[in-house]
C-alpha cells in the first residue's frame, strides 16, 4: 500500500454548514440565558392593573430598567390566582420563575416613591432600578444579515470549485486551472503492458515518451519535442486509457482535465485557466497535460458568431492556440488531447506545430480483441481451457470498453446461475444480452403471432444461407429480447474494402423476413420496421455516397467535414433528388424480389425451419445444416456455436 504523503489527508473536515447552525444555536442561547428569549414572554400590563396588583400584595419584586421599563414578578399566592394563570407556567410547563409582566413607567421619579410607599406598607418586597445593555436583541436583530453573508460565502466557494487546493476556493481563484496532477512516483501505475492491443497506436506515441525519457537521443541530432498527439477513435476504444500509460512510461508530472473543465459562466475563466494550466506545466516541467475531449472547448470558430461578438469558448480555444504554439513557446510540455469528433476540431488546432500528429485508435481486430479478452479474463474465476480465440470471433465491432463489459456480464449471470466458474456459455449470453437486450420470455404472443414471428426469423436464416457474401449465421431465436420480437446473430466477415454484389448480398438477407412473411402468409406486417431502416440506410450509402450507382455515377455527395448538416440547401438539384429516390427504391426493390425468389424455390425448407423454431424458440447452425445441408462456399465452416 502506497504511502499517503498529503499531510492534510487525515485532518478533521468541518462542514461549512455545521459552522453556520453552531453560530445560530449560541445566538439562540445567548438570547435565552439573557432573558429575552421568544420562548417564555412576559405579559404586558397597563399602570391600572399594576396599581391593582400592588395593592393586593400580588407583587413580589419589581426591578426597573433604563428608568423606561419595568419587569413585575409575582409572589407565589399570586401565581395561584386564576387571573395570573396564563403567566404562572413556562412553555415547559414548569413553574415560571419570572418576569411575568412588563410594562412602561412613565414618570421614573413618581413611580419610584410609589414603590418605596409599597415596601413601607409591606405590600412590596423589593424593588430596583437598573441599566440594561440588550445585546440579545442586538444580536437577534443582526443574525439575519450574519446568516445572508455566511450564505453568500458558502455559494461563492462552491462556484469557484470548493475551496480545495490551498485557497483555490475564494472567489478570486476562479481563474486557476482545475487540472488534476498525478505524481509520477505514487499516481500513476498503468504502463503499456497494461493495454492491450493498440500496437499501431502505441508505436506512433512511443516516441513521445523516448523524447521525455531521453531528449539528448533527438536533441543531438536537432530533432525538437512534438507539441502535441491528437487521439482520434470511436467511443471505448481506450484512448484515456493510452494517455494514463504514457504518462506511467514517461514518469513525469502529468495533468489531466476534460474540455469542459475550462468552460464557465464568467467571461474570460476558460482563456486565464488555460494560461495557468500551461504556467503550472511548465514549472514541472518536463510534463504532459491531457486533455480529453478537446471537442467541448476546441470547435471549429466560425464565421459569423451567433451568440455575440465576445464568444467565451472562442476566447479560451484562442487562448489554448496561443499557448501551445505562440510567442512564449513552452518547452519540454507535451499536450495530448483525445476525442471522437476530430471532424469538428478547428483547423488551426489540427496544424503542424499544435499537435504535430494524428494517432488513429480504431476499433481492435479479431486479434487484438483476443488481447483485451485476456487482460480482462485475469481477475474472473474462469473455466480451464478457456478459449480467447472463439470469444474474440463472438464480438466482431466490439471495443475494448464493450469487451470488458461483456467479461463483467458474463461474471454476473454465471453468479445468478450458482456457478463456481464462468464458462463459454455464460459468455455468449453476455453478448446476446449486449446485442439483443434482456431476454423476455413472460412477454404474452399469441400463437398466431408467434407462427409470424419464426416465419420472419427463418426468411432471415434461408436466404442469408443461400447468398454466397450473407454474414454466416450463428443463431437464431425467436425469444423476445430488449424492443423486437425476434433476433438472428450473425458472425459478419470483417472486411476493409466492400464490392457492390457483397452489400447487395446483405440487402436480400436483411429483407427475407418481410420476403419470407409473403410467400407464406401473401400478407405482410410492421414486424420488418428495424430490417427497412437497414436497408435504406445501405441503398442510400451506395447511390449518394460511395458512388457504387450507374445512373448517378461516380459522383458522392458524402463530407467528411461534417460541415454539410449544418446548411439549408442540398449538394444537388430537384431533378437529382428524383432520381437519387428512384435508385434507392430500385435496389431495395429489386433484393426484395430476389428474396421472394429463393425463397419460393426453398419454401418446404422455410416451414420446416419455422417448425423447429416454434418448437425450440432458439435454433443453431447446426439445425439449418441439417435441412439444407453445408455452405460450399463458407469460409468458417470450423466456426459452429452448439
């Protein structure tokens, strides 16, 4: 265990609120012990009745304040009189011991040979005049402004980050940068080891920490330090993950802060808590700052500003520019930010001299997703012989993030079950319950709709066995999973490059169902809503974007810019438009026919796999080898999932 060397982490905290209710309890003590305390008020009495009191010899003492008021305290056969009754208990209901009435004097003098009259008479017991300094009422009177003021302080350092950091909680810090630094001796212990996969990545930024480590090696040469590494790649594919290891590598000081971090309310924080960022950095130096997600602060400037002409995130990306490659050129700091929107990063940002390269953290290969099954495997109590390979040919598209959640999944239903160890199984449930959702087998189908559901499944899993570029199919279920019905799994080839008759391929499988529906029921439902969607989307992509349509040609009105959603107008004229909606229409069209086609030649096929799918709800490859025998042309023939 790491030695905590921060001197105040074992110091008593005190809330601020507790501060504020301690002040308010003493006020509240002060008042009562003072006597002027709201929970035992005097009565007030007029000279009539006090002149009637004293000549009954009610009146026990008398003590006279600041020659204006007088408090009466009755004698104890007083108390017993019903008219004294509402003043002789206290709120407690206990004997009140006095004052029990009040009231002004008038003329201090004549009053005071009234009194000195009753005590010869023996109707009076004592009297006494006093000054009176009433702080409770003092006090009470400027408790309200004291509790606006203690208020106003607690929202000022909750505003300015807490009051963490020496004073970084004032309203004047503000402006400090809210970074957090990890020193390099005790902090950080992720190391490259740590992350698997990502070879191309780790390669492209170890030179990043080598120039750290030992600047002489490039310095002698007359090689100078890269400014900045920009980490571009899709959600979860462990680019934070990467910064934490090259700051372990590098083991130097390294901040860490997200790009919201320097957007604020006030005008002109974000600009001065980049320059203190880059002034901390640069007194530690040599030192790395990460900035993850530099989309929040680093957005394109444009033209005409919308919101003004003194635009706060503007400023601060100015600021940021200036900072990483200005004038004032800071030395031995390395910058390294992460998003997955780099199509939105300003030009200026994106220059050679800010961050000098671009490292592509794309989603792992079947390989490297062997890798990141291991490192996520280490902690589980696994099966022997767990096969790595198998899982990683399960998750094609998954990033490093999805994998170890399908790890912790599997973990969790291999305890629900009672199971000592997780096993093969217990892993693809994770990725169906991942893929698909939460099985819901109480979901009410009548048998009607059931019989639709398997007819649709089965189109699905007949013409993609047909189709020599269909995904080979894993499984198919018609158990209701998450918002559909039915579900078949596929284990898509990953290709780089994708030729037309392969996506004209997946078009007729993704349309069997609403195909299968036809020619069985000559009826079709809403159930292949999710299958159009898909369809369209890869119609589209062809005619408009990859430019894979005759009649349109070589022509895609795709930017990568991803400046184009933003205008009024399309890339292309009315009559284009027409044509464009012509094409998609004509490919989707044209594979759902094509379905229609296998699927009349293979129809006995259809029903008999529709059978055994209401009877089973889940069919294997297994099952559809066995009505229509092996793929001749199926490259994972090994690849069977029982």
């Amino acid at each position: 265990m790491a030695k905590d060397n921060n001197p105040n982490s074992n110091k008593f905290k005190i809330s601020p609120w507790l501060i504020y209710t301690a002040i308010l309890l003493i006020f509240l003590f002060i008042s009562f012990i003072t006597g002027g305390s709201s929970l035992n008020e005097p009565g007030q009495l007029t000279s009539s009745k006090f002149n009637d009191y004293l000549e009954k010899g009610q009146i026990e003492k008398v003590i006279v304040y600041n020659k204006t008021e007088a408090e009466v305290f009755l004698n104890a056969t007083a108390l017993k009189v019903a008219a004294h009754k509402k003043v002789s208990k206290d709120v407690f209901d206990r004997p009140n011991k006095g004052p029990h009435y009040t009231f002004d004097i008038g003329n201090d003098q004549i009053f005071q040979n009234k009194l000195e009259k009753a005590v010869a008479e023996g109707k009076l017991k004592d009297f006494n005049f006093l000054p009176k300094n009433n702080w409770s009422d003092i006090l009470i009177s400027l408790l309200p402004i004291i509790i606006i003021i203690a208020v106003w302080i607690f929202i000022m350092r909750k505003m300015s980050g807490g009051g963490a950091g020496g004073g970084g909680g004032q309203i004047f810090n503000i402006g400090k940068s809210k970074a957090k630094l990890f020193d390099e001796k005790t902090d950080i212990k992720t190391t490259f080891k740590d992350v698997a996969g990502l070879e191309g990545a780790k390669e492209e930024i170890q030179e990043i920490v080598e120039f750290l480590k030992n600047p002489e090696k490039y310095t002698n040469l007359g090689g100078k330090i890269p400014k900045g590494a920009l980490l571009v790649g899709p959600p979860g594919t462990g680019k934070t993950l990467l910064a934490k290891a090259v700051a372990g590598e590098a083991q130097v000081p390294f901040f860490s802060l997200s790009g919201s971090d320097f957007v604020e309310m006030f005008v002109g924080v974000g600009a001065s808590r980049v320059r203190d960022l880059f002034k901390q950095a640069k007194e530690k130096s040599p030192a790395i700052i990460f900035i993850d997600e530099i989309d929040a602060v680093g957005r394109a400037r444009g033209k005409s500003n919308m919101s003004g002409g003194n635009d706060e995130r503007e400023n601060t990306l100015n600021q940021l520019l200036t900072e990483m490659d200005g004038f004032g050129t800071n030395s031995n700091v390395i910058v390294l930010a992460a998003t997955n929107r780099a199509d939105v990063l300003d030009k200026a940002l994106m220059r050679a001299g800010r961050f000098d390269r671009q490292i592509f953290v794309d989603l792992p290969d079947i390989r490297e997703r062997a890798e990141i099954f291991k490192v996520h495997l280490a902690p589980l109590k696994k099966v022997e012989g767990l096969d790595t390979d198998f899982l990683a040919k399960q998750t094609p598209g998954f990033s490093g993030a999805d994998i170890a959640n399908v790890c912790n999944e599997a973990a969790l239903i291999a305890a629900r079950n009672n199971k000592t160890a997780v096993d093969k199984q217990d892993f693809l449930d994770a990725v169906d319950r991942i893929v698909g959702g939460l099985e819901k087998k109480n979901k009410i189908v009548t048998p009607e709709e059931k019989k639709a559901i398997a007819i649709h499944e089965a189109g699905h899993a007949t013409v993609s066995w047909m189709l020599e570029h269909a995904a080979p199919l894993i499984k198919v279920t018609i158990v209701p999973r998450g918002q559909s019905l039915g579900a078949a799994w596929y284990l898509p080839e990953e290709r780089l490059i994708v030729r037309p008759d392969q996506m004209l391929d997946e078009m007729c499988a993704t349309m069997g169902g609403r195909a299968a529906e036809k020619v069985t029921f000559d009826r079709i439902s809403t159930g292949a809503l999710s299958d159009l969607e898909k369809v369209t989307k890869q119609a589209r992509a062809m005619v408009t974007v990859y430019g894979l349509n005759e009649k349109i040609g070589n022509v895609t009105y795709y930017d990568s810019t991803g400046q184009s959603e933003y205008n009024f107008s399309k890339p292309y004229s009315e009559e284009t438009a027409r044509v464009i909606d012509e094409e998609i229409s004509l490919l989707i069209e044209g594979q759902y026919q094509r379905a229609i086609q296998i699927l009349e030649e293979n129809k006995d096929k259809l029903n008999q796999l529709a059978n055994i799918l209401i009877e089973k709800e889940v069919i294997f490859k297994d099952d559809l080898e066995a009505i229509f025998g092996k793929r001749t042309f199926d490259k994972n023939l090994e690849e069977v999932v029982s």
